[in-house]
C-alpha cells in the first residue's frame, strides 16, 4: 500500500511544484490538498500532467522512482483553521506537508493578526491533525526569515534568531511548535527553513512579487527591469523542483530532524547578476532601472548547508543557469495565456 499525503496550501507556487512530483512518485498512492486560495486561486492543479513540473537539474531521478502519472489527487478548497475541514483532510494520512500560510512579509506587516492566526494558530492544528492521524510524519515550512537583517554568512541553523518582521516571528513561533509537538508527542517532524525559492508557477504579477518571476516577466515582455536598492543584494536561491524533491524523498524515506534544517543551494547571488544572466538566456540586453530600497530589505543571504546535506548526501542544487531557463520558459507560456 502506497501512502497518502496531504499538502496544506497545495495551490500554492511551492506546493503545486510538489503535487505534481509526488503525483508522480511511485509509493505515493493519494495525494490531497487542502487550500483555501487566499492568496488567489491561479489554477495550476488543474494544468499538471502528473509529471514533475519542471525537472532540469541533477535531481531529476534521483529517488530512481517516478512512475506513470497516479493521478490520485483530492482537491479541496477549505482552511487549515476549519476543523472539520482539517479533519476531513486528515482522515487516515501518513505525511502531512504543512506549507499553508500568509507567506508574504509586507502582507504580515498591513495585517500582523490574520499572519499569525494562519501560520502559527494554523501550524498548531495541523500539528494536532497529525497527533489524531496516529503520529503522521509533518514537514513543515519555516524561513530564513528568522535569521534577521545581518547574520554571518554562509548562516548556519544555529544561529541565534532575529524576527525583524511579524511574518519572520510566524515562522519562529513555527518551528518552536513544530519542535515541542516532536518532544512532547514524539511527533514524527522534518522542519525546513527555505531560503529563496524560485521557478515556474511563481507568480509575476502581484504587488509583493518576488523578484525572479517580476525580473523573468519584464525580460519576456521587453519591459525594463526594476530592482529596489542598488542590486547588489544576495540570496541565497534555490530551484522550486529540487525542494519538490527534497521533500518527496523525505516522505518516501521517512526522514525527520528535531531540529531546523536549512533549505537552499549553499549560494549567493545578486539580483544583478540575476538580472544579467536571464537577458542571457533570453539572448536580449535588460534595461534596469532603480527604485528606493524596501525597508527591511536583507542585504546578505546565504545558507550554510551542512545540516541537509548530512540528512540528504545526495543534495545537488539545479544550475542557476537551468532554473533560469526553466522560469523564463514557464514565464513565457504563462504570459500567453493571459
Ligand atoms: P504561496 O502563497 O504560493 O502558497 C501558500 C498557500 O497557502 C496559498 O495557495 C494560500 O492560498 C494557502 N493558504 C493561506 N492560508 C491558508 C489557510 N488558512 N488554509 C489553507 N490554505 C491557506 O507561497 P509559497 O511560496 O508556495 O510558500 C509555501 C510555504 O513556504 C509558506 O509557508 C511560506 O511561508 C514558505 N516559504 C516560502 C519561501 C519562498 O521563497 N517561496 C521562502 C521561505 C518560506
């Protein structure tokens, strides 16, 4: 008997990238998800294929298992604080990926209450859901948020915190749950701290866009570029399907830490050398133009990555250059079917 996994937030850019691998993973028998579209319904369920989105790096097979599409997958519209949405949901799961949350920093500044009803009352639930499911595996997604405006880099999990925005306190309030339920309840958890995530089904065109998709949607529709600050600002990118994989072999090899685990490349790179690199690979020249700096803008991001790589030796990062390529041909068809 395969296994039934339920992703929280599921319609999301970093969940619909993990649908359509574990649709695709052979001992992964149901996949369902349960989403209340707060932060829009984009429609990407319906698009996948059962096939990873966009595989292009060196995890491409690296759980040496992807199958045929199972196309076993239970949508459901409905809040993780609904209970008997969550209980409905829940129902006979052995993992639980817990990516449902108001993920945006500026969002949790307008609205600190409804930020930490969701990603901290929320987590709890879920934590709870999971006691009731029989001690169901939880991953759960925190952020290098926490880690604040100036850690030392490359920056390790041991670093003392540093909330500097209600959204970062969510993540923080995240963990220190997720961990005590693993105490307490001998919960079965993996919690992840994600630095920046990019790739296909990010969304370009919202107000608190991330910079990849916005800089990816000026390149293909010919628009100047525009970067807040002087675009000399690292982070630390990762590719949205290695994390879809990381998270896959986590369940299918039922890997859990006690403690956070960084989720990145190990890389630093600044948003003009991101900008650069995707006029490259659409063979055109980007114009850029500047804007004032956003408060609370990090000036240095980069993850120390030994703890993932001690629980996964086979961790390799997609190329920079693949992930890019990859993001503009998603933007493109994207951008058609507008
Ligand atoms: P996203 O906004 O695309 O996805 C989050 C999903 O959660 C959305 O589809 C939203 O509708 C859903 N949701 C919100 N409130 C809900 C509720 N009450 N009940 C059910 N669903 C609800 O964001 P994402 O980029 O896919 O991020 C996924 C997770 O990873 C979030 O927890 C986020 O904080 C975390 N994270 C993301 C990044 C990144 O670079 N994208 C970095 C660090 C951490």
């Amino acid at each position: 008997m395969g296994k039934t996994v339920l992703v929280t937030g599921g319609a999301g850019f970093i969940g619909t990238n993990l649908v359509a691998r574990l649709l695709a993973t052979e001992g992964i028998d149901q996949v369902r998800v349960l989403d209340d579209r707060s932060a829009g319904d984009h429609g990407t369920l319906a698009d996948l294929t059962g096939e990873p989105t966009h595989p292009v790096g060196n995890l491409t097979d690296p759980v040496g298992n992807l199958t045929d599409p199972v196309g076993n997958l239970t949508d459901s519209r409905g809040s993780i604080l609904d209970p008997s949405a969550l209980a409905e949901a829940t129902d006979g799961v052995d993992a639980i990926v817990h990516l449902a949350a108001r993920a945006s920093v500026p969002e949790s500044v307008a609205n600190p209450v409804d930020s930490h009803a969701v990603n901290v009352t929320g987590t709890v639930r879920v934590l709870e859901a999971a006691r009731q499911a029989g001690n169901a595996q939880v991953i759960v997604a925190s952020s290098a948020a926490l880690y604040g405006a100036d850690p030392t880099l490359p920056t390790p999990e041991t670093t003392p915190p540093d909330p500097r925005s209600p959204y970062a306190a969510t993540k923080l309030a995240t963990e220190a749950s997720t961990m005590a339920w693993s105490a307490t309840y001998d919960l079965p958890v993996l919690p992840l701290r994600f630095f920046n995530v990019y790739g296909p089904y990010q969304p370009p065109g919202h107000v608190y866009a991330a910079a990849i998709p916005a800089f990816a949607a000026a390149v293909v529709e010919g628009t100047p570029v525009t970067v807040f600050g002087d675009g000399s600002q690292t982070r630390d990118f990762v590719y949205v399907d290695d994390v879809a994989w990381l998270i896959t072999r986590a369940i299918t090899h039922g890997l859990t830490s006690p403690v956070p685990v960084n989720v990145a490349a190990g890389t630093r790179t600044s948003l003009l050398e991101i900008i650069d690199r995707l006029g490259q690979a659409a063979g055109t020249t980007v114009a850029t133009e500047f804007g004032p700096p956003r408060a609370g803008d990090v000036q240095r991001s980069q993850a120390d990555i030994s703890r993932l790589q001690a629980l996964v030796p086979s961790w390799s990062p997609t190329p920079l250059a693949d992930g890019l390529a990859a993001t503009l041909d998603w933007m493109r068809v994207h951008l058609r079917g507008r």
